[in-house]
C-alpha cells in the first residue's frame, strides 16, 4: 500500500510537471531508483526472540549507518523487515515473500540452524543471497550463503575443550543442548575432540527448543559423575536452565558450566547472578579491548538504549551487513552473483577485531575467545588466539587446512 501511495503521488507531481524522483519497476513493485531493498528476518517473537530483537536492532542500525555515508552504490538502503516467530516455517514462508514479491538481492536474517534449513531451499532456488550471521555445527557449502561472521566448531570447540581439560583440570564431560540439528552437530565434533584428548563423554542430552522444565535433567547432570558441562542449549531455555541449576545448588567454580551459545544478552534476562562464573566460548564479547568494539558498543547504546548489551550474534550480524556493503561496492553491483564472486579475501575491521572472508568456503576467520562471567552479567576474556583462526565448516569429517572440503567449486566429499 505504502509503495502504491508513493508511486500515486510521484505520477501526480509528474502531472502537475514537478520534479519527482525516478521509480524503478521489479514485476509490479515499485522502488525508487535511488533506493535498494534488503530484507531484515529475525524473530521479534518467540522462543529466540530474546536474541534476534537485538540482531534485528543491530541490522538497522548498520544500515543506517551505511546510509549516512551515502549507501550502497549511491542509493540507500531501504530495509523490508519481517518477523519469522521462532517458527522455521514462517522463517521459509518470510524468505518467499522477500525473494520474489519484494526482489530483494540479499536477506539478511536467521539465528538457529532450524531457521536457515529452511531459509536456504528459497535463496538457492532462487538464486538469492543469505548472509547468515550465527555460530553453527558445520557441514555446509552453499554459494548462495554468505557466512559473514559465523563461527564453524572449529573455531568453538578446538580452543575450549582442551582449555577446560588443561586449565581447569576436567575430564569427565556431559553435554547438553536443544533438540535439533546445531546442538546435535556440536556434540558429534566435540566427542571427536573429546576423545583426542582424553576426556570422557559422561552424558548427551537434549530437551526440545523452548524447553523450560530442567528439573530432571539437572538432576541427571548431577547424577552422572560429570565434573565439567558443556551446553548448546538455546534461546529462553538457557535462561531456565541456568536458574534451575542454581536452584539445585551447583556451583560453577565446582562444576564448571562452559556454552557456546549464552550471550551477554541472556545473561541479562536471566540475572547475572544465575550465571555468574560460568564460561562462553564464541569470538566475540562487550569486553573485547578494540578501538572499533569501543565505537560500536558506544552506537549499540545510543541506538537501543544505555541499557543495552552487546554480544557475539549481533556483533556477526553488524560485521554481515558490512561486508555485504563492501563486496557490493568491489563488485559495482548488488546482483548475489556479483556479491559472492567478490566477497572472497575482502577484511572488515569489526568490534571483535580483524575479520576475512575466506575465498573458498565463504566463511569467516575469527579469533576464538573463552570469557568468564562476572556479577555485572559481562564476560573478562580469560583466553584468546592471537591471530584470527581459518575457518574449517567439515572439521567435523577430517577437513583440515591441507586438506580443504568446502572450496569454492563445492563441497568435495
């Protein structure tokens, strides 16, 4: 309605012979020609709304930013945005809608798994674009996903698992996580890793996501002879969780909890006194010492409020948009063919620190960081790489450095 009333009073102006601005005509949409749609799909509702609203803030807010210093190409971008619900099939229905009624050459959007599962049926038919933003198990290789500040296992698991087995003294590890195929994923690599290092696998469960019952699966980690817990556990459940572990008493400097999804902003929800002590592993944290991390929680505050925190799925989010931006101006045009043909090798100076595409797999180097939560509900950073680790998505079936699976020809299985 809104494109029609602009397109009703351009033709209007023309009429009256005033200068009215150029509309381009995508089968039947109307945009301004100075304009480039993109569409923002993160949940506002929902069981993982409790992160996406931020990611959905974060995504804005680059765009604004982009826009202040002229946009993409000389036009501006104009965001489409969608709430998918937490529901992987709103999530593809959502994807439908952008890809064809709104032809927007990119989407930026998903945070589980599940969600980008769905989403990606609708990019590669299409031959759309996805810029995904999160941390996940690994095993893809799609041209038509750009995984812009997405950690791989490799990138979680290869620096924390030995850091809890050396630095802590532990051995004996229970897994737990959500039930579907993230969680699962990280398990299956961190028993491979688990088992290189002498650490046992005492326990691997799951409870549906947006569980919020923990009680008995509390008391199963209790009972099993676990002296460290490793969770994949997500969205509002991990608030549950955390509290009913608290609730039974645990002590995280007796029973380490370490998770590769808890972020500064469910720390938030659930009281950092619940998590307080407990480890992270992910690239990215507020505490990160960087002038560009300095700037951008600074703008997160001024844009969502000083009450805001930053974390690792938004930051990824902040360092996709940018990069889309630069592959879009290196390329001269938007098309996702162009983008991804010039994407490879680019380097965004993100909060988190130096940021690449790798030219084969179209994912990230990140530097791995393990944080320590602390009673303001922030993590201090009590190890991290040196130099930004090469992602490797199939580390899971033996990829290593010499021996690449996901190129850039495909998956070579």
């Amino acid at each position: 309605m809104q494109n029609r009333r602009t397109f009703i009073k351009a033709s209007g102006l023309a009429a009256m012979g005033l200068a009215a601005p150029a509309i381009l005509r995508l089968d039947g949409r109307a945009w301004a020609a100075d304009e480039i749609p993109v569409g923002i799909m993160y949940s506002l509702t929902g069981t993982t709304a409790i992160v996406e609203k931020s990611m959905n803030q974060c995504a804005q807010m680059a765009i604004a930013e982009i826009n202040a210093k002229g946009g993409v190409l000389g036009k501006q971008l104009k965001p489409i945005i969608e709430d998918p619900a937490s529901e992987p099939r709103i999530y593809s229905e959502k994807a439908r809608k952008l890809a064809i009624e709104d032809q927007v050459p990119v989407i930026f959007g998903c945070y589980t798994t599940a969600s980008r599962k769905a989403v990606l049926p609708v990019v590669e038919r299409r031959k759309g674009l996805l810029v995904w933003p999160t941390w996940y198990e690994g095993e893809e290789c799609s041209k038509n996903v750009l995984y812009a500040g997405s950690a791989v296992p490799n990138q979680q698991l290869e620096n924390s698992l030995p850091w809890l087995k050396k630095n802590l003294g532990k051995s004996k590890l229970f897994i737990v996580g959500s039930d579907y195929a993230f969680p699962r994923g990280m398990a299956k690599t961190s028993k491979t890793i688990c088992q290189g290092i002498g650490m046992e696998v005492v326990g691997d469960e799951y409870l549906p996501l947006g569980h919020t019952e923990w009680a008995s699966m509390v008391s199963k980690i209790g009972s099993s002879g676990a002296d460290v817990i490793f969770s994949n556990v997500v969205g509002d459940s991990i608030v549950a969780f955390y509290r009913e572990l608290r609730n039974q008493g645990y002590d995280f400097e007796k029973l380490p909890l370490c998770s590769s999804t808890t972020t500064e902003v469910e720390i938030k929800a659930m009281g950092p006194e619940y998590a307080q002590g407990s480890y992270v592993s992910l690239p990215y944290f507020q505490t990160v010492d960087t002038p560009q991390n300095k700037v951008f929680v600074e703008a997160f505050k001024a844009y969502a409020g000083t009450d805001a925190v930053t974390h690792a799925a938004m930051e990824a989010v902040y360092i996709g948009v940018n990069m889309w931006a630069m592959a879009a101006e290196k390329a001269g045009d938007v098309s996702p063919e162009a983008v991804v043909a010039n994407a490879g090798g680019l380097s965004f100076d993100a909060p988190q620190g130096k940021v690449t595409i790798d030219p084969e797999n179209l994912h990230s180097y990140l530097t791995p960081r393990i944080g320590k939560t602390r009673a303001d509900g922030l993590l201090d950073i009590v190890d991290q790489y040196p130099e930004p680790l090469l992602p490797l998505p199939y580390s899971s079936v033996g990829e290593t450095a010499e021996k690449r699976i996901c190129t850039a020809g495909g998956a070579v299985l």
